[in-house]
C-alpha cells in the first residue's frame, strides 16, 4: 500500500502545500495598497518571512486568504453560487503556475528518472498480482494518473465516499483533486483551518474513515510525505496496536545542512548562544572550537528523534542520503525486496 506526498511531485514544478499557501498570499498582497509597489520577489520573501518569523499557522493562513477569494468574488459577481468554484480555479492556477512538462520528449536517458516516475514504475509492476490494490495521495494534483494512463493502466480518482465502480486502479484524494485540465468537481479540498477542523469534528467523515481501515489492513509505505501533519499522526496513533511491532514504512532523507549553507547555520547558532548567556546571565564562553562537528551530532540526534516518534507511532524508517536515491529504492521494492532487509542494507552502508 502507497501513501503518496508532496515530494513525488516536486520535481514537476508543482509547490508544496507550504509554498502554494505562501504563493497566494503573495498573489493577493500584490493588489494591496501596502506592499502592491513591492518587486516580486519582495512580496514572495516578505510573505515567506512572515509565516516563519512570527510563526503564524499556515492553516490559519490559508483560511484568511480563501476568505478574501470569496469575499472578492461576491463584491464583482453579487453572489455566492460560483464563489467556491472560482476559489478552486484560482488555487488550480497557482498549482499548476509552473509546472514543467519532464515528458515533452519521452523518457530521456539524457535525465534521470523521476520520483513519481519511479512509484508508476512500482505501480505497473504490482499489477500482475495486485500487491498494491489502492493508492492514497495528499497532493491536488492528478499527476500520477497522467503518468499511469501514458502506460495504459486504467485509474479512478476518489475524492468523496460516492459509489464506487470495480474498474481501474483506485487513487484516493482524501484532501481533494484539482486536475491540470477539465472540469473541477463538486467535492471541495481541504485547504484551511476549517476544512481541518472538519475532518475531527464530522463524525465518520470519510476520508480519516478510510485511511484508518487501510492503515489496520495492509503495511503502508509512506513515500514523499514529511510525516509532519498532525491529523495523520493522530490516524496513526489511533491505529497503533499496544505492544506490537511497526507494520509501516516511511522513506525519509537523513537531516543535513549542506557545506555552503553551514557558515550561515553557524552563525544563527552563535547568535542564539549570545541571546541565551544574556537570559541565564551567564557571560559568553566564545565560539566553541567543534561547533560544525556539534551541529553535526544534532543533525544525527534529529534522526533519531524522528526514527524513534515514528516507531512509537507503528512506522519504521528507511532512510535516504539524498532525495535522488529514491528511484533506486522503489526498484528494489518492486524486485520483492523486503522493507527490513532494505533498511538493514541501508543502515550498513
């Protein structure tokens, strides 16, 4: 079973959740009479400083700016009938605002072989015995059905607890579907804080329904997803046998701060020590001699930290030394590798 995130479309073009919330932020602060006069690239890094900076919730966030599309929307048209249809064109169009077409010519050997790609790959192999007989993606996009009926497998796109048809591979959007082209359905996505809010407070709503059943049933593997979302933490956790041993996988890339950025990470950390010596009135005892190998052993310490949340939430990790190498992981997946053998091998290397 395959549960789907953001990262297998990154390479596409297509935002992360994150940066879709922040690219519609900066979208609307162009036409305020404040920051309108603003560069571009001004309004976007002023838009990024301010959710990080003041730590406001993007949910919360994503709420204000959905508001002010609807509210916009009935000041031009005078009505509400077609506001949250115009509101899911707009969010389409930023979606979709630099997508790049990776496929123009094929599939190139001159470039290497795509994340989503690769799962397609998974997907196309584990139809002879139907292994992998569902597939759940957060994304809004509809990029890995594309990508299957190129290969001629039939797909059904699910966004709502409708009547289902036996035929094609099921593709769940328990956050909703906007496609790259055509009509948008009726379902709406969730977006805002209070379409979260809904997920909890519907009882038996259909989506946190549906991953919970598939989460109790198969073993999950988990590709792309930052695992930081708390509504699926909470599924997890619900799901979670007392005692028993992690039935899930999740593909993580290790913690690592590059050598270029890594002056500038020293630097925060020599400026956050001085703020603290100041706070426990303590003088400052200088830069530590090994600060790059102390920022280090907290990069290794933030693996464990994640290895060991996700083992207490049934979830082992497969780590990644880079994004790139995920291709290569999948294969082995698809060539009836076991999960444990695979992470074993990885942590030998």
């Amino acid at each position: 079973m395959l549960f789907l995130g953001a990262g297998i479309s990154l390479e596409y073009g297509i935002p992360t959740w994150r940066d879709l919330v922040v690219d519609l932020l900066f979208e609307r602060t162009a036409r305020s009479r404040r920051m309108g006069d603003l560069p571009p690239a001004y309004r976007r890094a002023l838009g990024r400083w301010l959710t990080e900076y003041f730590d406001y919730d993007l949910t919360v966030l994503a709420r204000v700016i959905r508001q002010d599309l609807l509210r916009e929307h009935r000041r031009k048209f005078g009505g509400v009938e077609d506001s949250e249809k115009d509101f899911l064109e707009k969010v389409r169009s930023r979606l979709y605002a630099t997508l790049r077409n990776l496929d123009a010519d094929g599939h190139s050997s001159e470039r290497p072989r795509t994340s989503l790609e690769a799962v397609a790959d998974l997907l196309q192999a584990s139809r002879t015995d139907h292994n992998i007989p569902v597939v759940v993606t957060f994304n809004f996009d509809n990029l890995l059905e594309l990508e299957l009926m190129q290969r001629g497998i039939v797909t059904r796109t699910i966004t709502n607890a409708g009547r289902r048809s036996a035929q094609g591979l099921p593709i769940i959007h328990p956050h909703g579907c906007l496609p790259v082209e055509g009509p948008i359905g009726s379902d709406p996505i969730v977006f805002t804080e209070q379409d979260y809010h809904q997920l909890t407070d519907v009882a038996y709503h259909w989506a946190p329904t549906t991953i919970v059943s598939l989460l109790r049933q198969y073993t999950v593997l988990f590709v792309g997803l930052s695992m930081a979302d708390p509504h699926l933490r909470r599924l997890l956790d619900a799901c979670r046998t007392p005692g028993g041993i992690p039935q899930h996988w999740h593909v993580q890339r290790r913690h690592t701060v590059s050598q270029p950025q890594m002056d500038v990470v020293k630097n925060n950390v020599e400026r956050y020590a001085d703020q603290w010596a100041i706070r426990l009135g303590a003088e400052s005892e200088g830069i530590p001699i090994d600060l790059e190998e102390a920022l280090r052993s907290t990069l290794r310490q933030a693996d464990t930290y994640d290895r060991e949340v996700l083992e207490s939430m049934g979830t082992k990790t497969i780590w990644l030394e880079e994004f790139s190498d995920l291709p290569q992981l999948l294969d082995r997946i698809s060539s009836d590798v076991d999960p444990a053998d695979e992470a074993a091998t990885r942590r030998e290397r």
